[in-house]
C-alpha cells in the first residue's frame, strides 16, 4: 500500500472512532448538558453516554437545598459529590441546580428549636450559611449556579409566587441569595431560573422582576428558561418573544431543563400526568419536528443562549414517566428519531 493511502485510511479510522455526539454537533452554539441522579453514573453504559453526549452536567436533586441540608448542621454530600467527583474525573463541567427554591427546601430554616416561626434576620443567616458553604465545595467544578428558582407566580395579581419564602422576606429574599451567591464564588456566572416563559404574562413579570432587581444592583447574570415543552407548544413565534424579551436584559441565557412530553401539559409543576400517549408514527412525528423548531431558535439565539441542558438523561429515568417518551434516548438508551435530525443524520 502507499505511504499516501495509508496515511488517509488511518485518518478515517481516527475519525470514526471519535463518534460525534450533541456536544461536537452544536459546539459553536452552547454546551450541551444532562441533569444526572447517582444511579447514572454508577452505570457503565450510562457513563459512556454521557461522555459521549454531553458537556455540562446538573444534578437533577443532590445539590437541592432539602435533599442536602435536611436539618440545621445536618450534610449530606455523598449523591452531590458522586456526580461531582464524576464530572471532575471526566472534565466535565457542571451547573448547580439550585440554592433556593419553595420545593425540596431546608424547611427547617423558618423555625427556631422550639417549632416557632424565626425573623427573617435569622432566616437570611441560615441562608447565608447555606449558599456559602455549598458554593465552596464545587467552586472547582461548577460554574454557573441556579440561585433562585421559580419565585414568580403562575397567575393572579401577584407577579409573585405566594411562598413561605416571600411571606417572611417579600421580594427581599432574591437579593440577598444573589447578594449571598456573589460573594461566595464572584466567578460563577448567577441564573434566575423559571418555567412557562413563553407565557406573556409570566414572562413579563419574570422580566421585570430581573430589571428591577438589576437596577438595584443585584447580580444576576442571566436568565434561566426550564423549557418543560410538549410536542405542540411553544410554537416558534411565542418562544422566539421570549428570547428576544430576555436577550438584551442578561448577559446570559440557559435553556436548563430541556424536555419535550407528548400530552398537552407543559410546565415545572411537580403535578403532572404520567400517562403520555402511545407512541404512533405520528406523534413520533411531532416529537422529532419540535426538537427540530426548538433547536433551530435555540441557535438563532446562540450568542446569547450558552448551554442547553435536557432533564434527565433517557425516557427511563425521566421525571415525568417514560410513557411520555420526552427525550432523545430512550429507556435503552437508543437514539430516537428527534436525536438523528438533530445531529443530522
Ligand atoms: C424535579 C426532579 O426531576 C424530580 O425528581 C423531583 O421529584 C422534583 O423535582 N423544575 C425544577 C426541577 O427546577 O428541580 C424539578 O426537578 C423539575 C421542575
């Protein structure tokens, strides 16, 4: 054989055994990520998948605040630092998820010893100690944090969410876990994170919700879009009004929570139908065409949007049940129909 011939056969064998994955396909337009749970990577099929796939991965519960610091004093890092150590050995950077929410919360912050409900002095104190002490230990590993999750309502007067949070603290408590998150690591980039922003009126209060605080000189970096979508909704128009509302407020935009089910609902609330639909031709259809929409307007807004995340990481571990078939693998790890138009093939 010729030196020439050979030299190219060797090429084409290096290059298959890269297999692309999302994170090559889409490598100039944002990170592709994963939410994870512990079983995930003790899985050596799963671990490959990963590897192969993904660049940026969140913990779907280990970093919450209840699953973390059930009670005052009380750790429990093991899940958290699983999935960290895995991200580290594997140089995979990571997003934490989150620091303060109304669900899976320290709860055990609003009372004294005595079960009686604490000032919210005491209260930004427990806080405080909280972000602070979880930021440090993934300061190496994680570089953007969801700081606040869903503090906006979903309808009602209140552009608020009428959590225990905001009945002790009002709007306060978003400054101060901003305030609280930026002196711990000033490099980690700060989310507000929300669901249903392609709602007007939701999206609307989350917006002024980040321009007020902005002007008063709360450092959020970027907005957080949860992106729990079904196979009919949102359409292009209402999702492109989303992005173009937020792009020139932040710096930043994560699509953090990608998934699309195949029933009407759509949403973070944790009240849902497992149900889904059988999986026809046609809705096999739909599911694949609106990954197609989703992504063609995630790059229009690529130099704004810089990590894409789905949640969880195969139908079989889904939080909304594997009949409704969100993702693009599904529960044996197969690529699905949306996942080959995606990566063009
Ligand atoms: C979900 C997890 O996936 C579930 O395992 C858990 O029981 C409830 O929370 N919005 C969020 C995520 O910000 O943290 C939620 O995750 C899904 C909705």
């Amino acid at each position: 054989m010729k030196k020439g011939t050979l030299l190219l056969l060797m090429f084409a064998l290096a290059l298959q055994g890269q297999a692309q994955g999302l994170k090559d396909v889409f490598k100039k337009d944002f990170l592709m990520g994963v939410s994870l749970n512990p079983r995930n990577v003790r899985n050596a099929a799963e671990q490959d998948l990963i590897r192969k796939e993904f660049n940026s991965v969140t913990c779907e519960n280990a970093m919450k605040p209840g699953p973390l610091h059930p009670s005052p004093g009380v750790w429990k890092w093991e899940e958290a630092d699983r999935i960290a150590n895995f991200c580290r050995e594997n140089g995979i950077k990571m997003r934490g998820h989150c620091l303060v929410w109304h669900n899976q919360f320290a709860d055990w912050m609003f009372y004294d010893e005595s079960g009686n409900p604490v000032d919210k002095e005491t209260f930004y104190v427990r806080l405080k100690d909280h972000i602070q002490t979880v930021m440090n230990r993934y300061k190496d590993v994680i570089y953007a944090w969801d700081v606040v999750n869903e503090a906006m309502s979903d309808g009602g007067d209140n552009p608020y969410r009428n959590s225990k949070l905001y009945q002790l603290c009002g709007d306060e408590f978003i400054a101060k876990a901003f305030q609280f998150a930026r002196e711990a690591d000033p490099n980690a980039i700060l989310f507000y994170n929300d669901y249903n922003e392609c709602d007007r009126r939701k999206s609307r209060n989350i917006y002024n919700m980040v321009l007020k605080m902005r002007a008063n000189g709360v450092p959020i970096d970027g907005i957080g879009m949860q992106g729990h979508y079904n196979i009919y909704k949102p359409t292009v128009e209402e999702l492109d009004a989303a992005l173009a509302l937020y792009a020139p407020l932040v710096e930043h935009i994560h699509v953090t929570e990608l998934d699309v089910r195949v029933n009407q609902e759509m949403g973070g609330q944790l009240r849902f139908s497992t149900d889904g639909a059988a999986l026809s031709d046609s809705i096999q259809a739909l599911h694949t065409q609106q990954y197609e929409r989703l992504f063609k307007t995630f790059q229009k807004y690529g130099d704004k949007i810089d990590c894409v995340t789905f949640w969880n990481l195969h139908d079989g571990c889904s939080w909304l049940g594997e009949r409704n078939h969100p993702l693009l693998f599904d529960k044996n790890l197969q690529p699905k129909p949306a996942y080959y138009r995606l990566v063009g093939k």
